[in-house]
C-alpha cells in the first residue's frame, strides 16, 4: 500500500529470529522522514464500545479528541447482550482478572448512570444448569475450590425440573453476574460527544489518513495520535489488519412466550437466558467463525429455539421479536489487542475484546489512557507487544 509520505509494506511471517516463538510477527518496512511538530489531539476510530469508553476516559481527563464512527456499518455492541457473568465457558472456568474488573465495570457504569441519569448496569442472580454426569461433577469441584469462594453457590442436586427448566443434573447458583445496556452506553456517549462537536458519525476513510510532522493529519486536521478501535472491521486496517484477530459472528433471539414464565435471573443451560423486566427474554448466542456476513440466518433461529426446547422441561410457546446479529472481535489467544504500532509512530490499536466487552471496556480504557499519557504499563497480556517478542 502506498501512501503519499510513508511508505508501508505489512508482511505476515513465521518468527524466526531467536526466540523462536511460533507466533506470527508483523515485518514493516517504512520510508519516512518525520519531522516534529507537537500536537495533543487525539483521532479515535471507530464510535462502538472500545471507541466510546477511551474517548469518555480523554473526556474526564479534560484531554481534547475526535471520535469517528458509522452507525451505518456492522457493529458488535449493537447485539450485545452485556451480560458480565464470572464463570464462563464450557469448563466452567473463572474468567479471566474477573474481580478487578467487575469491580471497575460496577463503577464505571455506576458513574454514566449517575452522570447521564439512566439506568443500564443491572446486578443480576445467575444459575448454571448442568447438563451431564461429567459436567455435574466439574460443578460440585468448583464449589468447594476456595478460589470460586464468592462466585459459586452450592451445588443444587438434581430435582426433575426447577421451575420451568429442566434439571436433571443439578445446578450451581452464579454470585456477581449482572448486563449492561451495551447499546445504550454507545448511544447517550455518541449523543453527548457529538453535542460537543467531538463525534461524527461517518465511514473513516483510511486513504485520507496522512503522516505530517509528528503526528497525522485527517480532514484538515492534525492529530498526535490515532486510537484505532474498529472492532471486528480491523482486519480492513492498513497498519494493524495482520493482528490475529479471529472474527466470530453471534445471533441472538429476543422473544416473548404467553406460556413460558420468565426467571428472575440470568439462565445458563447449554445456551444463555436472560429476562428482562417487561417479560420479554434473550436467548443467546451462536458461535460462527465461517459465515462473517452481518446477516440474522435461519439456521441460527433454529438453533436457538432448539436450544430453548432443550432446557424447558415441557413445551413453550416462544414469539420471536427481533435476532440481532453482530460479529464478535475475538482474538486467537483469546486476549485483547491493546498497544502501540511497533513501528509507525503515533499509532494505536484498541481491539480484541471479544465476547466480552462489557467487564473488559472500563478496566483496560483506563489502562490504555494510563498507557497513552502517564507512561503507564499495559497489562502484559493485553500488550501487543507480546505478538513481536524480539521486536
Ligand atoms: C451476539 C453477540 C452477543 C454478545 N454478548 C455479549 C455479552 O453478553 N457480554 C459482553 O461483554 N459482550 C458481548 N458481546 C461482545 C461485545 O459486543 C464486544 O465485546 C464489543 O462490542 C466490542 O467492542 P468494539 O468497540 O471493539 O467493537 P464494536 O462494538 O463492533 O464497535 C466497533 C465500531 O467501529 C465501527 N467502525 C469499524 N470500521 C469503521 C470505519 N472504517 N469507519 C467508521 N466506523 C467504523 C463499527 O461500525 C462499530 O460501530 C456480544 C457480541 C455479539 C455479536
């Protein structure tokens, strides 16, 4: 790709250097003159979750940006359900920092409810249905694993069925799981930027993206840096698209059922149920790395509605009300992508949150500004610097 005064040409290659690390390494080789011409302006990318949750970081720091997003092309937040839950997975694992950065996601969404009166962090009960012998089993060593002290109920033996869901293995009840309005976080952040004629909603052209001085201009204006945050559309970006990011598409149904009582609390039982107040329910997700296109599928709609068969304990009528759809920015070692270009100066990346943005977003935005403008350290897991180790 060539671009009027820097040249870049991205090559994705084994490492062969001493380390002998098996992960893939991004060769840039670059003809550029920079000279320096100081600027504090921020270009942010990409108005989704990682996009707004820096920006609100720059805003309350008092420090100046541009956000620019689409809310025309395909975003992830949009199908979000947001649900924060501390065990996860088909191993039933703690997830991963789960206690710091639920605490900071309590108080990160606390504080937008409070300053933007609205309500969109909801605290929520969670019980895990088993769904085998080998899985029950796996429950009742969880429960009595100091380390999930706090998170995990007693295992609840197995009783027919427990209200309206089958129970033929036994359950765990889930402590400190809660869902975020993830839709709503993006649009009241979207609306107060743009009113302060910092957002704008458009396609970001990366052509128009040109070095100058130290930093970058775009649209006439000069940045010092550039806070790339598109999501699952990163692999379009020309300096960061070789990262490894491993897209997976997610449907999921909200319905209503006149015969089916909806639970007080969030449902794992194979797939996820979560009720909301007014009696309608979600039922979520698929997992696709195949099919990227942004479209709802009626093989997703089937799966879902079998999956909801399978963990009622007798037949439910279920009405379909809408099947968001969104493409998850997950990543191959599951970790999120945070850091600086390892060459091209004044370029940043702020992606891979996968399939759990809602816990993730307020922890590593802080660390990320921490990261852009006190020197701060990114946590090492979270650094892309951990793809080049013999950069
Ligand atoms: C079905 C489904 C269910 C999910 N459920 C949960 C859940 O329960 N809990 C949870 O924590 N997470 C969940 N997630 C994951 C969550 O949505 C993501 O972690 C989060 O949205 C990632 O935020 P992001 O800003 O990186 O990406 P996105 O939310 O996709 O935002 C990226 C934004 O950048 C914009 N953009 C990209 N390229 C350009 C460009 N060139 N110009 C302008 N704008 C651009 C996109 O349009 C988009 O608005 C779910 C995802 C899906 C798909």
């Amino acid at each position: 790709m060539d671009l009027p005064k820097i040249r870049l040409r991205i090559a994705r290659i084994g490492c062969t250097a001493s380390c002998g690390s098996p992960l893939p390494r991004f060769c840039l080789f670059k003809e550029s003159i920079i000279s320096k011409q100081p600027s504090t302006q921020s270009l942010i990318v990409g108005a989704g979750l990682a996009g707004c949750s820096i920006a609100w970081r720059l805003q309350e720091a008092g420090q100046p940006f541009r956000l620019i997003g689409s809310s025309q092309l395909p975003s992830a937040v949009e199908a979000a359900a947001g649900i924060i839950n501390p065990v996860t997975g088909r191993w039933m694992t703690k997830s991963w920092r789960f206690d710091t950065l639920a605490t900071e996601a309590a108080r990160f969404y606390r504080s937008l409810e409070k300053r933007f009166s609205v309500n969109v962090f909801h605290p929520i009960a969670a019980t895990r249905f088993c769904l085998n012998a080998e899985d029950a089993k796996r429950a009742g060593r969880r429960s009595r694993n100091p380390r999930y002290a706090g998170v995990l109920g007693d295992f609840a033996e197995p009783s027919g069925h427990l209200g309206p869901f089958r129970n033929a293995h036994g359950c765990l009840h889930i402590h400190g799981a809660a869902y975020v309005d993830l839709p709503q976080v993006v649009d009241i952040l979207r609306h107060y930027f743009s009113s302060l004629g910092r957002f704008e909603d458009a396609v970001f052209d990366y052509e128009g993206l040109k070095p100058h001085g130290s930093g970058w201009t775009y649209g006439g204006e000069h940045f010092d840096r550039v806070i790339f945050c598109e999501g699952a559309a990163l692999r379009a970006n020309p300096w960061f698209g070789d990262l490894p990011l491993t897209p997976a598409k997610g449907e999921t149904l909200l319905c209503r059922s006149e015969t089916f009582p909806a639970p007080d609390g969030l449902v794992h039982h194979g797939k996820w149920l979560l009720p909301y107040p007014d009696g309608s329910f979600r039922i979520g997700a698929t997992y696709d790395e195949q099919d990227l296109r942004p479209e709802p599928t009626g093989e997703a709609r089937v799966e879902l509605r079998e999956a909801f068969a399978q963990m009622t304990a007798s037949p439910q009528a279920l009405e379909v009300l809408q099947q968001p759809v969104g493409i998850r920015p997950s990543t191959r070692d599951a970790k999120p992508l945070l850091g600086r270009h390892p060459e091209v100066p004044g370029l940043f990346v702020f992606n891979g949150l996968g399939a759990k943005g809602a816990s993730l977003a307020p922890t590593l935005s802080r660390e990320m500004h921490a990261f852009l403008f006190h020197a701060g350290a990114l946590h090492p897991e979270t650094d892309i610097q951990r793809l080049f180790p013999c950069a």
